[in-house]
C-alpha cells in the first residue's frame, strides 16, 4: 500500500503557488523576454553587418596589404629559429596568401606569417614553435586572427586551427574544401 500512496502522490497535482511565488515567476519571464529580445536585435545587428561586408566584397578580390619579399620572409623564419631546411613552404604560404584579408566564423582574418601592421601578432616577426608531439615538426602562425582562432601550418603545409589538422593544406581551404573530419584530422 505505501508504493500505491507514492506513486499515486506523483501524480497528484501540484499544490497552488503562492502569490509571491507567482510574482517572483511573472518577473523572472519579463526578464527573459526582454533578454530574448536583445539577443535578436544582436543578431539582427550582427546578420546586417554580415551582410553589408559581403556586398562590399561582391565580385571583388578581398583586399590585399604590402606584402614581404621572400628575402625577407626566410629572415624572420631564421630569427624565429625555423630551420633552414623547412622555409619553402612556409615562404609559399607567404607568397600566395600573405596578406589576404578574409573572415572565419565572426572574426576577421589577415592570411600571412608576416604582418606589417597587425591587430594580434606582433608587427614585422614569425610566431613558431616545435611541436610538442611531433618531433620536426614546427608550427608556424599563419594568420592575424583573434587568439580563439589561433591558425597555424606545419612545413609539409597542414593548416591547423586552435592546434587541431583543420585541413591536409592549406590550398584545401582557400579552394572552398569542406574541412577534415576531427576524428579523421591527424592521420
């Protein structure tokens, strides 16, 4: 009999709220409904600027800064300690996409591993670093982006986003394709 009584008090209705209870609830959902509406206008303001850049752009190349020569390319790689023997790709990179403007996700995006005058990295000098796991291999930044969306290439031209294969190279994404499967990323 005492199971009956529990599951027959489940289903019992609740007992009334009391009117404090009410207006706490009646506040709480004004509350959210006007977050609710902030959000969208956020959205609204977002989608439109989204918008305009894309018309801007429409039929137009993205906008390119001075770049580096390769010259000057190889000597930044050498003050950053990149050994000689990998530069060609890194130079490549250079030459093809430095200071290709662009956008991932919401944030803006100056392709290069030089940059004159940038708003993340330092101005004129190479970020790069060995990889932890993978002896030789040395990453190198490959984009003035904001730090959430750290992009790097190692020297065989892998592009990595936030350390992780995003392509198998990097002309995989400038040709539009679709990136790897993470579970599939670093074979």
């Amino acid at each position: 009999m005492a199971i009956w009584n529990r599951l027959r008090a489940r289903h019992d209705p609740p007992p009334p709220l009391s009117p404090d209870t009410l207006a706490r609830l009646a506040k709480m959902e004004r509350h959210n409904a006007e977050a609710d509406r902030k959000d969208r206008e956020e959205l609204a303001r977002v989608a439109h600027e989204m918008r305009e850049a894309r018309e801007r752009l429409d039929g137009k190349p993205p906008p390119v800064v001075p770049v580096y020569t390769d010259e000057e390319v190889v000597a930044a790689l050498t003050r950053a300690g990149v050994p000689a023997a990998l530069h060609a790709e890194f130079v490549a990179f250079q030459r093809e996409h430095g200071g290709r403007g662009d956008a991932f996700g919401l944030n803006a995006v100056r392709w290069g591993i030089l940059h004159r005058a940038p708003d993340w990295l330092e101005a004129d000098r190479v970020w790069a670093e060995q990889d932890d796991e993978r002896p030789g291999v040395w990453h190198v930044h490959c984009a003035d982006v904001h730090l959430s969306d750290t992009m790097t290439i190692d020297q065989t031209g892998r592009l990595y986003w936030c350390w992780r294969v995003r392509h198998r190279h990097y002309d995989d994404y400038f040709a539009g394709k679709p990136p790897l499967n993470w579970s599939l990323a670093d074979t």
